[in-house]
C-alpha cells in the first residue's frame, strides 16, 4: 500500500438506513456528481464519468473521468481495491492522473449504523502532483480542493438521501 502526504475527510450523520447509504455512495456517477457540474472551485471544468462493465462497483472494476478547460485536458482512471457491501469501499488511481492540483490518490468511504441513522465518513489520501505549475498549484490548493471534494460528497449523499426519504 502507499502512503500519501496529505489526507481530508469529511463525515455526517444521515438519517437512512446504512444499506440506502452505501448503496448511494456506490454508485460513480453519484460520488462524482460535484466534478460534473460547472463550479468555481472546479475552474468551469465539468468531468463526465465513465465505468467498465462492473460500474464501479467491484474490486479492479475501472472508472474514468474526463473533461476539458482552457483547451487544456484533465484525465483519471481509477480502481476500486477494497469493497466490503454495506461498510466500506476504497479506490485509488491508476498511474498519474492529468488533474491540476491533486495528483495521485487513495479515496474511499465507510458507512456505521448508529441510533440516529448511518454515519458516513468520506477521505482521500494524496500526493500534490509530481513538478510544474501544478506542483505549485497544488501546494497551495491541494488541501483547499480536497476538503470541498470530500464534504461535496458527504452533502450531494444528505441531500439527495433526504429528498428520497421524504418522497
């Protein structure tokens, strides 16, 4: 396993049941909803999600992100290496991702019934990216994207668990 120089994460209480939960956070597109809208945080770059066969939702299933800003072209490819159903799944990327202020990575999210619904937890682990202006980018926006990415997460789950629940 490799160790990462930064880490962030972020956790909420989500009244629904843990099954609901891990199910939502299962699914890519859904974890992956705050990159595929325009944003300032995200520099107008929108990243449009593909999976393999197994959707992001198996050990070594593969998933990509994409997306173009500037003319400039912004990848990742990814694979799920840990999935307990119900409690825990980690990814991390494969080689090094073309992004401009994190590079290489270890995320994953862990799910806990308690008395008030689930307890979710969201964190990455990551290198700033190896050289150039996005060395420097990422030294002094690294930790600032990755707090926003983690508890981008952690809301798109409260808020769209929560509009169902109330359905």
């Amino acid at each position: 396993m490799s160790t990462y120089c930064k880490h962030s994460e972020a956790t909420a209480i989500i009244a629904a049941p843990a099954e609901t939960v891990f199910a939502f956070m299962d699914d890519p597109t859904h974890l992956g909803a705050h990159m595929g809208r325009h944003s300032f945080v995200m520099g107008g770059i929108s990243m449009r999600t593909q999976t393999d066969a197994r959707g992001g939702r198996a050990v070594g299933s593969v998933i990509r992100m994409s997306g173009r800003m500037w003319g400039l072209e912004f990848s990742l490819e990814e694979a799920v290496v840990e999935r307990r159903k119900g409690q825990r799944k980690v990814w991390e990327t494969l080689g090094d991702p073309r992004l401009l202020v994190i590079g290489r990575y270890r995320m994953g999210f862990e799910v806990q019934p308690t008395d008030r619904g689930t307890q979710l937890r969201v964190w990455i682990d990551f290198d700033l990216p190896a050289r150039g202006l996005q060395h420097g980018l990422g030294r002094i926006l690294g930790s600032f994207y990755a707090n926003w990415c983690v508890r981008q997460m952690v809301r798109e789950a409260e808020r769209t668990l929560k509009r169902r629940i109330q359905k």
